[in-house]
C-alpha cells in the first residue's frame, strides 16, 4: 500500500516537472508573441539562416530538433497541386493528392460576390489543409492591364476596388483552416514577357490607385500571413528584395508581421536579400545549372553566403532575427497552432462549392431571340462543336496546372443534361498538345475538322460552340503572353462558317482573358465561361439549360481592339516594353478608366452580363447632400426583377468628379452589391460608400488626400449602362 503510494506519488512529481520545463514556445496557451520569442531564444544562427531559403522544390526548415516542423507549400489559387519531387519541377506520382479544380480567379471575380469568395478561400483552404500544407501560393491580385498578359487568368480583373474586395473574404476563407494564404505576386507583374527582368516604371499615383489596393487590403483588412514577391523589377531593383515595396511599403507603412517569399527563382544577390525585406527565398538555381537534381540548396543567397556575412559581421543578426520570427510566427499561426481544425479532400461539399462559383461566374453576353435557356427537349440534334466542349482546362497553364480528381467537361456536361441521343460531336479545330514553355501545333489538318464541322451543323437543329483559349503555351499561360488578342486556333474562320449554316449558334468561351469576336453581328448567343474547374460541365448547363440565372458580370472591359486599351495606346515602351523598361504611361487609367475617359466603345464594358429576367433601377437617393471627409454615405434606391424568372443583379456605384485638381478617370467603381430578387420582386438597396474612398494619392505630400467639393455618384448595371445619378459636396 505504502510503495503504491510513493509510486504514485513520484510519477505525479515527474509530471510536475515534465510540465515545468514545457517551453513556451510548445505552450499553446501562451500568447504567440511570447512563443516566438522563447523559440528565437532556443534556435542557433545556423538554425536561423536555414529557415531562410528552400530545402525542397516546395519547402523549407523548420527546427527538427525543437519540434518546430518544416514550411511546406503549394500552388496555387484554384486548386491545391500535386505533390512534387523533391528538388524537381516534376510530379512526384503520389497516389493520394488529386484535388478539386475550383474556378480559376477570374470567375470568382466575376461573381460580384464576396460571399463566393469565402466560400472558396473557406473549401480551398480545406483542401490545402488536408494536405498539410503550411502556405496555399494564392490568391493572385495583380490588376488586368494588358489583354495580352498570359497570366491574368490568374488574378482577380482590372479594378482594384474589386479585387480588393474579393480578396479579403478569400484569405480569410483560407486561413481560417490553419494554412496561411500567399497572396502574390507583389508587385507590377502585369505580363509575362520578359518577366524575370522588365523594371517597371509608374507615377506614384497609378503605384497607389490602381496597383497597389488589392495588396494592401489583403494586408490590413485580411491578415494575409504571407506575400510573394514579383519576378519583375520596380524602379531598378527586384520585386523581391524591393527596399521601396518591402521595407516601406509593405512592412513600414503596412504594418504587415507575415513573411515574405521570393517567387521561384526571383532571387538576385544576397545584400538586397537580406537588406531588403525577403524572408524566405524559393526556387533559386544559384549555381547556374539547370540541372536541377545537382545544385545545392546550401548555396542559395540566402544560405551560406548569408551565414557567412552574419558571423564576419556584415549582415547584423538583427536582420537575421526579424526574418526567424517572420516565420515562426506563420508556424504558430499555422501548423503549430491549438486552433488549427481538419481538413478535408475532394468532398461532395467541394463539389457543390465550386458548382456554385461556376454558375455565378458565367457572364452572358449576348442573348437575342431567346435564344437561351434550351428547355430540355426543345432540340432533337444539337451538335456540340469545337476542341474546349472535350479538352481539359485544367492542365497546363504553368504553375496553376492541377492534377485532379475530376474535370467534367462542357460536352459532358451537355450529354448528360440533353440526353446522349440528342447530342452529336465535332472537334472543329484543334490546338496542340499542353506544352509548358513552348508551343507545338496540332498535327490535324484544320481544313478537314472545319469542314465535318460544317457538314454536322448543315444537319442539326441547334450548335453549341465550345471555345476560347485553352492553356497552352502563348494561351491563358505562365512565362509568356498572347501574341494578339484574337482567338486563336481559326475559331473566328469556323464560327463564322458554322453561321452561314446553321442560324441557331451559341458560342460558348472558356478563356481568362478578352477577345475579339468579329462575327457577333450575326450570333443571337455567347456565354462566356472563364475557366471553371471540376464543375464546368455542369455549371455550364445549369445556366444554358435555364436550371441557374446567369448573374456574373465582366471583371475587365473587352476592347473592340488591342489599341482601344491604355496600355496599348502608345509606344512600346509602354508595352511589352524596350526588353529593360517598361513605362505605364496610360497611368492611372487602365481598363475602363481608360475607355470611360476617353470615350471609346468597348466591345463589352466592364461590370456587363445580362439576366434572362429584367431589373429596374428607381432613381437614387443619398441620405447627405453634404458630408464630412471622413464621413459616409448611403445610396438608397429600389431595384425590381420585372422579368418572369428568380434573379441576382450586381448593382455598381461609380464615383466621379469632374472639377478636380488632378487629372482623373470620368468614373471608378467605389461600391457594389448583388441582390437576388424573386420575379416581380423589390427591394430597397441601400449601399453605403465611406468618403475616405473619394480620395486620390497626393504625389507632392506622399499621402491620400480628399478633395473637397461636388462629386457624382453613378449608379449603374455597368461601368457605360448608367441608371441613376446623385450628387454629393465633400466639405
Ligand atoms: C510562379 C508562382 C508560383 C511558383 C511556384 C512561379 O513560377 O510565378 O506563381 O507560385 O512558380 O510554382
């Protein structure tokens, strides 16, 4: 009895101690901060500087011998990769790691939706969570200049308030799952030719209202806990170790306590490493081969050479410290976190997330003689045509390729809703294989698929169209842009024979980036689908079919030509620039800031799509004719579906000024909000916009400033179809 006594009494005095000598760092209960700290105290320099750089294509060190676990990462912002080899680009083959496809970020864009937006930073970040990884690389904000730009599939339109607003929800979405989001790529990456070196030369206005917003937002209003810098340089030096964008902006002005990640390979030397404001540095082939099996990662600018420079004193420790505590403190955040719940992987409730997106992205652009919705039944042949109905979307497109659990595509989506017996199909045209990095075309001869293309749509009652870009090379593509803005593949050649066929055509586009349609006078329907994951199949046909009311609107104007967009309306210089610089000199008015101001007619503006119902907008009221610059105001009106079925509309309020002290755009999107409305249905929206975000960037004083005086506000279906006008004065 006695000696069962003093057992249990000394194992309760060990478990006193065991518990004593619990660091803080290990104690979840402590404060992160204090964890942080406790854990820096612990760590050597050698252990420091490792954290630093990569020790794998996709990961970095934590301290193994502190239990602190490596840093691992994933691409991208519309679903969680595949996992790679180690020290490769390649696939790593595992068996377990395909994921769900959502909408690539130009369909969530085009939802006018924050609440899509945390749905799917909510189910991505689910997704990534499972895979256990610490960091998710997206989302991606930088703003849509150039219709060329490869990349703008990726990110999130042409306005920053837009993007702004539709990041916040997605990050939040994302980290509320324990994995950090990283928003990238910071900043001035608006194309892809020459991307590595191109320095970008902007005012400090176009920097700050337009470029800018989208990342800040990120920063202050959603916590983002890491950034990726640019390839591209700003003002001469890298993006990735900016000391203007980084050290000032971002960290000093920002107040931002995350990390921040090189892009693969964007480092250039060490000094400005470590100098600059990098945290972690990624990708880098220091020693200059290309064989990647055999470069050590040991030499990477931040790793060696680094360590070197702190122990002969010519780095401070100082520097050293607030990069460690950078990334222990996204490890705390993340995997070392008491709050971090499960994931999941390819759940039903992924499915009826990215289903959902896809439908309120779809953005209809033409719709003459009721030509949508196709009852089921209606047509007894339709003929699906063109290489998009059948292709997968998903592959290629460089590092936002996914290997994934399902794709259904558009054809199968129309098969399985309008019944196999009525469906008939024909390539059309063809692209060439998913090439990364170059470009090979099809081996099939175009005259022969347009032509049985022509034959079958001589025989059907109706054609569904299935087009656009796909992902390859010189497509909606990483490392290179598009070399024209029309569609590739002879689709304008096909389309317009198919027309001279067959009078019922709907042309459906799957693309991230504008085009030109050159035989829309004689097409009574397009849809434009983005690019839209697992679910694109089906969430085409829920709106073709008539099941979901189209509702998306455009989230970047579609010039009628390339040198209709500011960017394009110069030298080129200003695009793709002299191969050393490139100078924005549209400033600050990009998309339709440009087309508005200088009064040319888009092809389609931005903020557009139609409904298969009707909206009325009553005439607008403010609740202040005055107010106070840090004040707000209320724009009230009432919004009726007068048409015959359910609907959402986007309601967009456009500020104006047109006495200014500054050169400034005839409108910019200060609010919005989508209302579903029963048919017949009204409601009063009411949308409240603060004054705060009148203001321009006074470049003489380096500070926002609101101009007093009268401003209109602008409420409108689109940034050109303008239903009401109030005025406000700014005292
Ligand atoms: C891209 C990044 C991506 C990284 C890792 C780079 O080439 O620019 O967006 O996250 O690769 O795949």
């Amino acid at each position: 009895m006695k000696s069962t006594l003093s057992i249990i009494l000394l194992g309760a005095s060990l478990m006193v101690s065991a518990q004593q000598k619990t660091p803080v760092y290990l104690d979840v209960t402590k404060p992160i901060e204090q964890r942080v700290e406790n854990a820096l105290s612990l760590m050597t320099t050698e252990e420091k500087v490792a954290m630093c750089h990569a020790q794998s294509k996709f990961s970095s060190k934590g301290v193994a011998r502190l239990g602190i676990p490596d840093v691992w990462s994933s691409d991208g912002s519309h679903g969680v990769s595949d996992e790679k080899l180690w020290d490769e680009w390649s696939s790593a083959q595992w068996a377990n790691d395909s994921c769900t496809a959502f909408p690539a970020l130009t369909a969530l864009a085009a939802t006018f939706n924050p609440e899509m937006a945390s749905l799917f930073g909510k189910s991505i970040g689910e997704e990534a969570r499972h895979r256990e990884k610490t960091m998710l690389l997206g989302p991606g904000v930088n703003i849509y200049r150039s219709p060329l730009n490869g990349r703008n599939f990726e990110y999130m339109g042409e306005d920053p308030y837009l993007a702004s607003r539709m990041v916040v929800p997605y990050i939040q979405g994302v980290q509320s799952c324990g994995v950090a989001a990283c928003v990238k790529h910071f900043a001035l990456n608006n194309q892809e030719i020459c991307r590595g070196e191109i320095n970008v030369n902007l005012s400090d206005r176009a920097l700050q209202e337009i470029y800018l917003p989208a990342f800040k937002a990120a920063v202050q209003e959603g916590k983002v806990w890491s950034i990726m810098g640019a390839y591209n340089k700003f003002r001469g030096e890298h993006c990735c170790h900016n000391d203007l964008l980084l050290n000032k902006i971002l960290k000093q002005d920002w107040k931002f306590d995350g990390v921040v990640v090189s892009d693969w390979g964007g480092v250039h030397n060490t000094d400005e490493a470590v100098n600059n404001g990098l945290d972690i540095e990624m990708g880098t082939y220091t020693n200059g081969l290309t064989t990647q099996g055999h470069f050590p990662f040991s030499s990477y600018y931040l790793a060696d050479p680094f360590l070197k420079g702190i122990k002969s004193g010519k780095y401070e420790m100082a520097k050293l410290d607030d990069k460690a505590r950078r990334i222990l403190r996204m490890i705390f955040r993340t995997t070392m976190s008491a709050n971090r719940p499960f994931g999941r992987f390819v759940s039903p409730e992924h499915s009826e997330a990215a289903r959902k997106i896809a439908q309120e992205a779809i953005v209809l652009l033409k719709n003459e003689h009721n030509m949508l919705p196709i009852p089921v039944g209606k047509y007894k042949k339709i003929a699906v045509i063109g290489e998009n109905a059948s292709r997968s979307l998903v592959v290629g497109g460089g590092s936002t390729s996914l290997k994934v659990a399902y794709e259904v595509t558009p054809l199968q989506g129309i098969i399985s809703k309008y019944g196999k017996e009525h469906v008939v199909y024909s390539m059309g045209y063809a692209s060439g294989p998913s090439l990364y990095g170059r470009e090979e075309a099809s081996k099939l001869n175009a005259d022969s698929l347009l032509n049985a293309a022509v034959e079958l749509a001589k025989t059907a009652d109706l054609v569904i169209f299935v087009g656009g870009l796909n992902k390859n090379y010189f497509q909606d593509c990483e490392s290179g842009d598009r070399k024209s803005l029309s569609l590739p593949f002879g689709e304008d050649k096909l389309i317009a024979s198919i027309e001279q066929v067959n009078k019922n055509v709907v042309v459906v586009f799957s693309s991230g980036n504008a085009i030109t349609m050159p035989w829309l006078d004689k097409t009574p329907a397009v849809v434009q689908t983005w690019h839209l994951g697992s679910e694109a199949g089906n969430a085409l046909v829920d709106v073709l079919s008539g099941d979901v009311n189209p509702s998306g609107k455009l989230p970047f104007s579609f010039p009628k030509k390339l040198t209709d967009i500011g960017a394009h309306a110069f030298d080129k210089l200003c695009y793709p620039g002299d191969s050393v610089n490139v100078q924005y000199k549209e400033d600050i008015l990009v998309g339709y800031r440009w087309l508005e101001t200088k009064k040319i007619e888009p092809l389609f503006p931005f903020g557009y799509g139609l409904s298969y119902t009707t909206f009325v907008y009553s005439k607008p009221s403010v609740d202040v004719n005055e107010v106070k610059a840090d004040g707000t105001v209320k724009v009230s009106f009432t919004l009726t579906n007068t048409g015959k079925v359910d609907g959402a509309e986007t309601a967009q309020l456009y500020v104006s000024k047109s006495k200014s002290v500054v050169a400034r755009a005839a409108k910019e999107l200060k609010a919005f909000k989508k209302t579903f409305l029963k048919a017949g249905e009204s409601k009063t929206v009411n949308i409240e916009v603060p004054v705060s975000s009148f203001a321009y960037y006074n470049e003489s004083k380096q500070a926002w400033e609101v101009e007093s005086g009268s401003y209109s506000l602008l409420l409108g279906r689109s940034s050109r179809d303008i239903k009401g006008k109030v005025d406000v004065k700014v005292l």
